[in-house]
C-alpha cells in the first residue's frame, strides 16, 4: 500500500469517527442528492451468537457530475464493526483485487462489495450477544463529499 492510498484512508477513519462522535447513530438519509453516499448492511440483521452473515458496502454516486476514485492497491470499499457504544471490535477490513486505475461513477453509479463474517477465522473474532454498528469505508479524494450511513447488527 503507497503512503498516499494510506493517509486517503487514514482521512476517511477520521471522517468516520467524527460522525461517531456526534453521539446519535441515526443513519443519514441515502435519498441526498449531491454527494457520494456509504453504506453498509448486514444479512442477516439479526443472527446467533457463532453465526456467520454478510456484510454488503454500498457506494452511491448521486452528484450531478461523474466521481472518480483515486487509483490503489485494489482496496477500495471495506467496513469495520464496532459496539453500539463506538468501541472497536473489528479493524476496518478490505476486500483487496489487486491493482487497479481509478474507477470512474458516473450519476446514479452504485459500486458493491459483500463480505462474509465468519466468526473464529482470522480477523474475525466471535461477536458475543449485543448491538453492533458497521461502518463502511472507502478510498476517496474528499471525505467530505461522503455521506455516511452505518448499519447495524443484532447478535442474540
């Protein structure tokens, strides 16, 4: 990973955190218009304790205008799961395909990647019973034009 593709993510951790900061776990709304919007879901939303399930990221482009993400390592959307409360549970995780050029969103462009958790292999520890966030991440020029909607997971 280049120094460069790291401070990017190293932006949009920040970005991430200050919307956990603001304390209020509500999601933004995905309907507005003039930004890049983040999302990540879990599937199930409700699972057992020991229980796999997958978490899809979502990235929306719904500027006027075509996007481009920065070229990297092949690392561009992943997610993190955390407490209801913020606490760290999962370090952000990638799905990496190798190099690549940048990728150009064009309006109305949906960009998707979906992970599977499987509680006890590596990066994966066991999610005991509570309330978790999910935090999506992603490579991008500007945090700031990056709406944030974190998902949420019950674990029974």
């Amino acid at each position: 990973m280049s120094a460069r593709d790291a401070g990017l993510r190293s932006l949009i951790t920040v970005l991430l955190l200050g919307v956990l900061a603001c304390g209020d776990d509500t999601p933004l709304p995905v309907s507005d218009d003039g930004k890049l919007v983040l999302a990540a879901e879990a599937s199930p939303a409700s699972t057992n304790v020991g229980q796999s399930f997958t978490v899809e990221v979502t990235l929306t482009n719904r500027t006027a205008a075509t996007v481009s993400l920065p070229s990297s390592d092949g690392c561009r959307l992943g997610f993190e799961v955390r407490t209801a409360s913020g606490a760290p549970v999962v370090a952000p995780r990638y799905v990496c395909i190798g190099p690549i050029d940048s990728l150009a969103l064009v309006p109305g462009a949906v960009v998707r990647e979906s992970y599977g958790y499987q509680p006890g292999t590596t990066g994966f520890p066991r999610l005991e019973a509570g309330r978790y966030q999910l935090l999506p991440s992603v490579v991008v020029r500007d945090p700031s034009d990056v709406l944030i909607r974190t998902g949420t997971l019950q674990v029974r």
